[in-house]
C-alpha cells in the first residue's frame, strides 16, 4: 500500500484505526516527503484479510488522506 497524506495529519498513527480494521498486519516500511514538504508518501507492507471489501478499505483511506493518491498491489494468491 502507497498513500499520500497532508502534513498536518500524523503520519505516525494516521492511519493505524484504518489499517488494523482492513488487514491482519501491516508495516510502515517508507516515508517520502513531497510537494516541497506539504506532503508524505508512505509505503506500508500489509496482509489483507481475504474477507476485506477492497472497496470499502479505499474508500475509508481515500476519505482519510482527502483524495490524494493511493496506490494498492492485490496479491494474486488472496484475491483468487
């Protein structure tokens, strides 16, 4: 999982709720800042449980990070 949030959200427990809601684990593996520091771009590992609605978990990121830009890599193996 790829996804931009503004600056003045945490990027530490951001999205935390979120995730431990959609997926069986997950870890912050990158922070990348952008559009001159008004932006962070991270990088999660993430197991997503089979059962997870997909679009219900991007809807939620999407509401969280304002519609900035997500980026989601399905596993093959878990979605079938």
């Amino acid at each position: 999982l790829q996804i931009t949030i503004p600056e003045d959200l945490d990027y530490r427990q951001a999205l935390n709720d979120v995730l431990g809601r959609y997926t069986t684990s997950y870890s912050l593996k990158q922070i990348r800042m952008t559009a001159m520091g008004s932006l962070y771009v991270l990088q999660y590992q993430i197991r997503r449980d089979p059962d997870t609605d997909v679009k219900a978990f991007l809807d939620t990121l999407r509401t969280r990070n304002g519609n900035l830009a997500i980026y989601l890599q399905l596993d093959a193996a878990v979605t079938g």
